[in-house]
C-alpha cells in the first residue's frame, strides 16, 4: 500500500505542478471580441488601412477593433486610449496607441499602419523562431522529467524486492524527496526556456520600434518618445523618465536622446545616431528610420542567436541540481535497497 501511495502522490504531482496547462487570464466583458474571437493585429491593420485607402474615416473602420466614440463624451483617441488598458497582448496595444496617435493627429495613417503591420509580422517571426529553437530544451527536459517515473514504475511493477524497499520509511522518505527535486528541476527548466532574457538593449529596440510608427504617424521624435514613456517598466522606465526630465529642463533632443543611448550602451547609442544628426542638422527622417528598423531587426536575430547558443548552459544548473539527483533516488536508489536487502536473506547470509 504504501508503494501504491507513492506513485499515486508522484502522478498527482506531476499532474498538478508539471502537465497542467498555462494559466489563462480571466475574460473581461468590457472587450468586445474574446480571446478565440480576436483576430491577427497586423491583419486588422492591413484591413484598416485599406479602409481609409478607400476613403472611409477611421471612426467608421474602428468597428474592427470593437470601439466607437459614438453616443459618448470624448474623441475617438480618447476611447482607443481608455481601451489599452484592458488588452493583455502587447501587440495589440501597439496597434492601439498608435491608432490613438493616428485619431489625436488627424491625416490618413494608412502608411503607419502598413508598417505597423509589418513590424508586428516580424515580432510573430522572432517569436516563432524563439519557440522553435526552444523545442528541443522543452523535449530534453519532459523526457528527464518522465523518465524517472517510468523507470521506477517499471522496477515497482517487475520486482518484488524493489517494492519491499519502497514499502520500507527510508524507502518512502526517498522517493518522497525524488518527487520534490523532479518538480522543482521541471519547474525550474521551464521558467529559463520561457524567460525572454529581455536586455536593456533589445527593450530599447522595442521603444525605438514603437518611435518609427508613431513618427510615421505625425509625431515628432521627442513626442513619440516621451509617449512611449507611459508604457515601459522596469530600468527602461527609468531612462526614459531621465530623458523627459532632460526636455523638460531646456535639453535640444539630439543631446537628450545622445545621453540616453549612452546611459543604456554603446550598441544603443549606434541606433540613434542617425536620429540624433538628424535632430542636429535637420536632414530627412524617412531613410534615417528605415534604417534603424534594419538595426532593430538586427538587434532581435543577435539576441536570438545568443539565447538559444546559451540555453544548453543555463539549463545545466537545474539538471545538475534536480533532475539528476532526482533520477538517483527514483530510478537507482530503489533498485540498490532491494539488492542490498537481497543480500540478507540470501544463502550467503549464513557464512
């Protein structure tokens, strides 16, 4: 029996703690479409700017998004920017806040939204390729999960003596700890394959990406910046707070932004250069922003490259801190109680 309760305590807990799907956020009526509704951001953009190419206004093609201004106080900004808190998917906000930035400016925005599109393309792509060279992490760290229970259902179902042992505290007590140390390894292998591993740098290249279309749409580099201000956590916020502070005390925005490239590295200062010579010698923006897309793209496949290249590495620590001691005293231990305990009640325990 009590091998029984073992296994069944390991099978609850790997049910429980290890196969249990991803938590999902709770629905919120205030959104019109739910979560199996809503459709691809970069292809509501495609659809909403070949709606105002057709000469619609954006107010008769925000029905897409599920918002009008219609019956109620304030403009169409107003209502696309009181419905960004509500949405969990970052892409989706970028779309929003720059459909708000396209509603408060006026104009078409059919080409800020092409863009918009394609840039949100290319962060399902990264995201993909992340997924994808994540796969055989994943595969690696189910199979050293199942493993050892594999390997002690088999020995508990083919040999007496195995279960005798199980039976036994010393037994129990082991196994116990093995199902604590497999959990934990899992729990700890996923958590490094999920985390993003974020850089400063690659932040900022979100900030910047969010720059260009907001630029595109109407705004200057410093109003797009300290826009952005209001939707970035963390050491970010903190820099672009430093350089809000700096406009707000007579700063040009060429010196601004000089000194936030170099606050947050050398690499993000080579993304701003061709901004900040613009700022200073009032050269065209348009080629100047193309080019940093390129660099941004660039910034994004050199953190993926690095992630992946490190992920063998930093999935060492918990294989070496949890799994394998956890196959030990599942998959092994067991089987060398029984064989010591063997020894005792064989013939040559009489010599």
């Amino acid at each position: 029996m009590t091998v029984l309760r073992a296994m069944v305590v390991g099978i609850a807990a790997h049910r429980l703690l290890v196969a249990r799907p991803e938590p999902r956020r709770p629905w919120r009526p205030t959104n019109r479409h739910t979560r199996t509704e809503r459709r691809d951001p970069a292809h509501e953009c495609d659809e909403i700017a070949r709606a105002l190419r057709s000469g619609a206004s954006l107010a008769t093609t925000m029905h897409h998004l599920g918002i009008s201004a219609q019956g109620d106080e304030g403009t169409l900004a107003d209502h696309v920017a009181r419905a960004i808190p509500d949405e969990d998917d970052a892409d989706r906000v970028l779309m929003l806040r720059l459909v708000a930035t396209i509603a408060a400016q006026g104009g078409s925005g059919a080409e800020a939204l092409d863009r918009c599109a394609s840039r949100l393309r290319a962060r399902a792509d990264d995201r993909r390729e992340r997924r994808l060279a994540a796969a055989p992490a994943r595969l690696s760290a189910a199979v050293m999960t199942v493993l050892p229970f594999g390997v002690l259902a088999l020995l508990a179902s083919t040999s007496t003596s195995v279960r005798s042992h199980l039976g036994r505290p010393a037994g129990a007590i082991a196994v116990g700890v093995g199902i604590a140390l497999n959990v934990a390894g899992w729990c700890w292998m996923r958590r490094i394959i999920a985390d993003r591993g974020d850089s400063d740098l690659a932040i900022f290249a979100e900030v910047l990406e969010s720059v260009t279309l907001h630029v595109r749409a109407g705004l200057t580099v410093r109003s797009a910046l300290l826009t952005t201000l209001h939707h970035v956590d963390g050491l970010m916020k903190e820099h672009l707070t430093e350089f809000g502070w700096r406009i707000e005390h007579g700063w040009l925005t060429a010196d601004a932004l000089a000194e936030l490239g170099e606050r947050i590295g050398p690499d993000a200062r080579q993304l701003v250069d061709g901004v900040i010579r613009a700022e200073r010698y009032g050269s065209a923006l348009a080629p100047v922003l193309d080019r940093m897309v390129d660099d941004i793209d660039r910034v994004r496949r050199e953190a993926s490259l690095r992630r992946t290249r490190t992920l063998p590495v930093r999935l060492s620590a918990p294989l070496v801190v949890c799994t394998l001691p956890s196959f030990v005293l599942l998959a092994v231990l067991p089987a060398i109680g029984a064989a010591i305990a063997g020894l005792g009640t064989g013939p040559l325990s009489n010599i």
